[in-house]
C-alpha cells in the first residue's frame, strides 16, 4: 500500500460518508458533505500527482483511481436529483452518468484489442473533470454566498461540465473508431 492508493481508498470511504451527512437534517449538512465532496476532489488531484511524482504507479491504482472518481461522482449525481427532480437537473446527471460507463466500457474493449492508448485521458476529459468537481462543490453547497446564487452558478457549470463530458466522449469515440472499425472488417 503506497500514498496515492491509500487517497484513493480514503476517497472510496468518503463516499458512504457524503451519503449519511447529505442527508442529515440539519442546516449545516450541506457546508459539511460540501467539505467532504471537495476533500475527496483534491485527493483525485492528490493520488494521481504523488504517483507520478514518487514513482508509485500501481496497477491497484490504475484500476481503484478512475473507479473511485466515477463512484463518488454518480453517487453525488444522484443524491443531488433526489433533492432536485427536476428535468434541468436529470439531463446533465443521466448524460454525464451515461458518458462514464460509455467510456469506461470503450476504454475496455480497445484494451482487449491493445489499443487502450487510443483512449487514454485526454485534455477535455481533464478540463471536464474540473468544471464538474466545480459544478457538484457549487450545488452540493447550496447557499447563496455573498450574494451570489451559488445552486444556480452551481448549475450553469454543470451545463458546462455536460457540454465537455460530450465533447470528450466524442473525441474518445473519434480516437478508438478507426480500431474499431478495422476490428469489426476483419471478423
């Protein structure tokens, strides 16, 4: 066990965590399941920086890493449209869910045909990855702050951490067609 897959795990056991304190009743239940959502957002930058960095890249961390993160961000969705039904709030949630398990299953089925390079993160993935930790901070919070309508800020960058979780879909898409096509001509 290194640095990096002990955040990872620390990440997996927020989780359930989040779960109990989101739904709390108290007013100060969604400042403390923000912290804790934003914790588990900086050990995803933590983890995969100090393995790199320290030259503890495992393949336990290859495989919990992007698990955790897709863990806690569906959970997130989710409890959040539990609270908001609303169809504003059930469309980014169902594409960015749907966008993960696409990916995720792409990202297999190239490694089954050795072209997993083909899929790798690419810069919109990190960039998307940015605006919907933004985005899930801003409307797990809540409040206005300030002044400022935060659930409705919160909002707004969701639409936009959408538009980039698509664009990076399709850009993965893009990458792995021509392998997949080839594969798919030659059966």
């Amino acid at each position: 066990m290194n640095i990096p897959n002990s955040l990872t795990i620390f990440r997996i056991i927020l989780i359930p965590v989040f779960v109990i304190v989101f739904y709390l009743p108290a007013s100060w239940s969604n400042i403390i399941a923000c912290i804790i959502f934003s914790l588990a957002a900086i050990t995803d930058l933590l983890d995969g920086y100090l393995a790199r960095k320290l030259g503890q890249i495992s393949k336990l961390g290859e495989f919990l890493d992007p698990v955790a993160d897709k863990l806690m961000v569906a959970v997130v969705l989710v409890l959040l449209v539990a609270k908001d039904p609303r169809i504003i709030m059930v469309i980014p949630a169902a594409v960015i869910i749907g966008r993960e398990i696409t990916v995720s299953a792409l990202r297999e089925w190239m490694a089954e045909l050795g072209a997993r390079s083909k899929v790798a993160v690419s810069v919109y993935g990190k960039i998307k990855t940015i605006a919907q930790m933004i985005a899930l901070i801003l409307l797990v919070f809540k409040q206005d702050l300030f002044g400022l309508p935060v659930y409705n800020i919160g909002m707004v960058c969701l639409y936009i951490a959408t538009i980039l979780t698509l664009l990076s879909m399709f850009q993965y898409i893009s990458s792995a067609l021509p392998r997949l096509i080839e594969t798919n001509t030659k059966q």
